[in-house]
C-alpha cells in the first residue's frame, strides 16, 4: 500500500452567530462573523500547504439546518480550491446541517462525495490504484439516537486502508446531546482502521490504535466553554497501515480563562497591572490570533472589599478593555471579570471561636453538608427546574455544595463586619 496523507476535520460550523458576543464593540462582533469562515479557509489552506491527497469533515459544516446561501457558496469555493489541487473531499452531515434542512442547488466540485442517510463505500484512488476506502453517513435529520455505527458495511478487503466518516457521541459524553451514541466496543469491532469522528467538539483520541478512534473537536471556538487552540488532525498513513497524527490549529478567535489572585495585592493599579501582564501571556500564547477572555480574581486579600462596592468590577472591566482598545490586531479582548474573591478571614481559626459566628460555622448545614441535606436543598428549588421553559440544567451535587460554600463565606463576613 502506497503512503498517503488525509485531514480529518469536523464540526465547521460555518456561520455561527456568535449571539450575544461582541455587542459592546463593533471590531470583536465584524471578527467574530467572519471567524468561522477564516477557520474553513485556514482549513482549505493547510490541506494545500501539507499536500493532502483527501480531507474528510465529519459533519456539522454548517452552523444550522437551514445553512444561509453565504455559507454555502463559501463552502463550494473552498472544496473547488482544493479539487484545483487534486485534492478530494468527502463528507458528512450532522445534527446542525442534517439532510432534511434547506440548501441551494449546489454544483459541487470533481472530487467531492457527499454522503447520503445510508451508510456507503467510496474508494479513493492515487496513481490508478485504490488506497483507501471511506465509507459515512449523514444525518437524515436532527435528532438521530439510533446508533448509526452499527449500519457500517464490514470492509471488503483487508489490503484497503478504511476510514468511517461518522457524527456520533460515542460513550454517552454529557457535554454534547446524546445522538448517534455508541461505543469503543462498537466502533473497535467493525473492521474499519481509522474512525473519523465529529461531534464532541474537544479534541481527543480515544484509540490510538487497531483502530485509531479520534475527535479532532472543532476548527473554531464558539464560546468561553471552548477555550484553546481548535483545528484538524493531519493524519500520514504508511505502508503498514499504521497513523501518525497531528493536530494543527486553524482558529483565528481563540478563547481563554484567566486566574487572576489577588493574595498580597493591596491596590486596585496592582490588579491592573497584573491583568495586564495576564492579557499579554495570553496574546503572546495565541501566536498572532486574536483573543477573548475571561477574568476570573480568586483568592483572599484586602482588595476583596474594594471589589465588593458597586460598580468597582465594571469600572475595571472598562478600563482593562481600553488597554486594547487600539484597534490593532492580533488583540485581547475581555468579556468579563468575574469577582470570586474572599475576604481576609481565617475560618478554621473564626470557627473556634466561642461565640455566635464560631457556632454558627461549625453548624452542619454549613459545615459539612451531607447527601440528606443536599437532598433537601434540591427539594427546595426545584420548582425553578421544573414546570417551567427555564432552560437550565438541574442543579448537580457539586452546584450545591457550590452555593453552600458561597452561604458560608457570606454569612462570615456579614458577621464579622457586624462585631
């Protein structure tokens, strides 16, 4: 088998909104548009650049069923850019761009396979000889929970490298709906040498091996949950069969968290200051993308009272965004500051105390909260989970135990402001 090179991407999401992101300044909010769009381009380019003989995309291209005649065009160009430089393309539909969304009558490029709602093979050939075969499915519709692994047709020879094109959960993962789902088990036992997933959309090999199983997550973060660099695997095959893969980032927005503690800081222009040599890290680490955080200021010191009076956290949040407000790119530009700072007091000393606050911190709803007790808080707010269209999640045990640790702190520095 001769070696040959392919790039597995996934979840493109071209045209995603970006609701709510970037309505305080219009520079993030024209970025953020185009954002999706210059991932897939950086896509288009890297295939090119690594001299790829195919790419598979391992659904959701678009951001939603009925994908705007924009995106669509953008995507056609970007394919017909790579079927110039003979390279094919092959690929699938997901829960956002199922089959049954609208679409334009697309001409598509020479090279170009779109799979169908029924599992197929497809070879791809170099030099007159076939080297691989892929075989995918799209889905029919946007809610698929039958497990779409288990139609896979067996490979027809052993001597062809196989790939399956597929968007699945595979082990149930709790951050993406459950469609699709299946197992390890299921996709280890097929027959098929190298299982290109989408879907999740955090990059992960589940197998490295026998077969390779791999999430290359999304080419662009949408959201602070998808912090980090985002992109393709590039994956050479040699004559054995056996993978080498590589991860190549290909966002152009990229997301990040910062820890900022306020420990041994006495000034707000000491917050500053760090925040700013916090913002620089983060665009140097970025290499030359452009970049939205969030702040989040931890710890326990005396700048937790001046944090605490209105306004000081919005204040801070204006200032530090005119640090960048230049309009140069690559830029930093935070979202939010987050205040979840504590008050300069010792609680294992306070609660030895023999008096009101001392009593009340050893209590054990405060204290220690057991499992009957986060039973019964549960109980208690459950009317804002249910009977109404709030759109939250249930509350988790360690969301509780989240709120009574807030309870505690609060109730300390109410006291001990009080005495």
């Amino acid at each position: 088998m001769d070696r040959f090179r392919f790039v597995h991407a996934a979840d493109l999401h071209i045209d995603s909104p970006f609701a709510g992101i970037g309505e305080d300044d219009n520079r993030i909010g024209r970025r953020l548009r185009e954002a999706t769009y210059d991932a897939f381009q950086n896509l288009v380019n890297l295939c090119v650049e690594k001299n790829a003989d195919f790419l598979v995309i391992a659904g959701d291209v678009y951001d939603g069923a009925d994908r705007s005649v924009r995106a669509q065009l953008r995507f056609r160009d970007g394919l017909y850019t790579l079927a110039k430089a003979g390279i094919h393309s092959f690929v699938v539909h997901g829960n956002h761009d199922p089959l049954d969304g609208w679409q334009s009558s697309i001409a598509w490029p020479e090279g170009v396979h779109i799979f169908d709602a029924t599992p197929k093979w497809k070879n791809f050939e170099k030099n007159g000889e076939v080297i691989a075969a892929i075989q995918g499915v799209s889905y029919p519709t946007r809610e698929i929970t039958d497990n779409l692994a288990l139609q896979f047709n067996p490979p027809r020879s052993e001597k062809i490298f196989t790939i399956g094109l597929l968007h699945t959960n595979v082990g149930a993962n709790t951050f993406h709906p459950n469609y699709a789902p299946c197992t390890v088990e299921d996709l280890s036992i097929s027959g098929i040498d190298y299982w290109a997933l989408g879907h999740v959309h955090t990059r992960e090999i589940l197998k490295n091996s026998n077969p390779v199983i791999a999430y290359p997550g999304n080419t662009q973060g949408r959201h602070p949950n998808e912090n980090g660099p985002r992109g393709a695997f590039v994956v050479d095959v040699d004559s054995s069969g056996a993978c080498k893969i590589e991860f190549a980032a290909l966002d152009v927005v990229r997301w990040e968290r910062i820890n900022i503690d306020i420990s041994n800081l006495n000034t707000i222009d000491r917050l500053e200051s760090k925040i700013r040599d916090a913002t620089d890290r983060v665009n140097n680490a970025a290499e030359n993308r452009d970049v939205i955080c969030r702040i989040n200021l931890i710890g326990r010191g005396s700048l937790h009272e001046q944090l605490g009076i209105e306004g000081s956290v919005e204040d801070l949040l204006y200032t530090v965004r005119n640090m960048w407000s230049d309009g140069n790119s690559p830029w930093v530009w935070v979202e939010r500051i987050t205040d979840s700072t504590r008050p300069e007091i010792d609680m294992e000393s306070r609660a030895k105390q023999d008096d009101f606050l001392g009593s009340m911190l050893n209590s054990s709803i405060i204290s220690s909260i057991t499992d009957e007790e986060i039973e019964r808080i549960k109980d208690a707010v459950s009317e804002v989970y249910t009977g109404r269209r709030t759109g939250l999640p249930k509350a988790s045990n360690e969301q509780i135990s989240k709120w009574t640790e807030e309870a505690r702190w609060y109730l300390a520095e109410l006291l001990e402001h009080g005495q």
